[in-house]
C-alpha cells in the first residue's frame, strides 16, 4: 500500500463579499470624514469588469480614499495587492480617474515564479501548474506547511490564497 500524499491548492481567489463590504464601508468612512466634505469622492466596482473606478478631486485625495480603502481590504483578511492600478486620466470637471483591475487569477508566469520558489526552497513537495492554480503535492503535511511558509515569506505581488489542505 503506498504512503498516502497530501495536497493543497495556491490560487489568486478573491472572497468577493470581504471585498464588497470593505468596500461600502470605505464608503461609509468616506461619507462621513471631514475632509471629503463637498468634495467629489466616488468608489464604483465593476464585479463583471472586475475593476474598481475611483473618481476624487485630486491626487491627493485619492491617495487618502485609496490607503482608507486598502486599510478595510486588509482588516477583513484580504491581500492589499488585490488591486492593482490600470489607468489614471482626467475626469470631467477637474477631477481624477483611477481604474482599478481586480487580481484574481495567478498569470501563467506568476504560476511558473511561485513553482520556482518551492522549488528553490529544496523541500520534499511537487509543484504543478493547473490552469489558474498551482496544486501542491507531498507525503508530510509538515512539509506542504513548511511549503506554505516559504511561499508567504517571499511576499509575491500576489493576492495568494492558500486552500485544499488534505
């Protein structure tokens, strides 16, 4: 009888109901603070574009709506390289536009970084690429956490989700 092989699953996916509601309550903060009264402060999400349209005055204040939002996505557990930043352009009536993209996928060269970095790290896993998802496979669950620990310390610009451990 072979020894019985443990795997977990590494993926980009995003709790979309964390991020809803760290974003209304971005919202909500916004609507409230001093600082953003009478002034245009406009937080739109995109679920089907997977993109987050921000509409502010300045650049400054949308520096101060961006760390406010990024505070929220990371206090519900979420990663702060979730989103990352498409296009800036003017918007009518003197104000800003920043198009957000939502990461939610691991890219086919993001997937082939994060095998190299388990495999970098000598530890008795298999790594392979499936799709969006790089399955990671070995015989100890000491090693596939050991395995976790490595690819979390590397800090990748990535929203990683660790999942499937059996």
């Amino acid at each position: 009888m072979a020894a019985k092989e443990h795997s977990f699953d590494i993926s980009a996916e995003l709790n979309a109901q964390e991020f809803k509601n760290a974003l209304e309550q971005a919202k909500k903060e916004i609507a409230g603070r001093f600082d953003f009264k009478g002034v245009t402060a406009e937080l739109d999400y995109n679920e089907k574009a997977k993109t987050l349209t921000l509409i502010t005055s300045s650049d400054a204040k949308a520096d101060a709506i961006y760390d406010l939002l990024l505070g929220k996505i990371i206090k519900r557990g979420l990663s702060a390289s979730v989103l990352k930043e498409s296009k800036k352009e003017d918007a009518s009536k003197g104000n800003v536009r920043i198009i957000y993209n939502i990461v939610d996928t691991i890219s086919s060269d993001d997937a082939r970084l994060i095998v190299k970095t388990i495999k970098d790290e000598g530890l008795k896993v298999q790594a392979s690429i499936r799709g969006d998802v790089v399955r990671v496979v070995g015989k100890s669950i000491d090693d596939l956490q050991a395995c976790i620990k490595a690819v979390r310390a590397k800090e990748l610009p990535l929203p990683l989700s660790f999942t499937n451990l059996k």
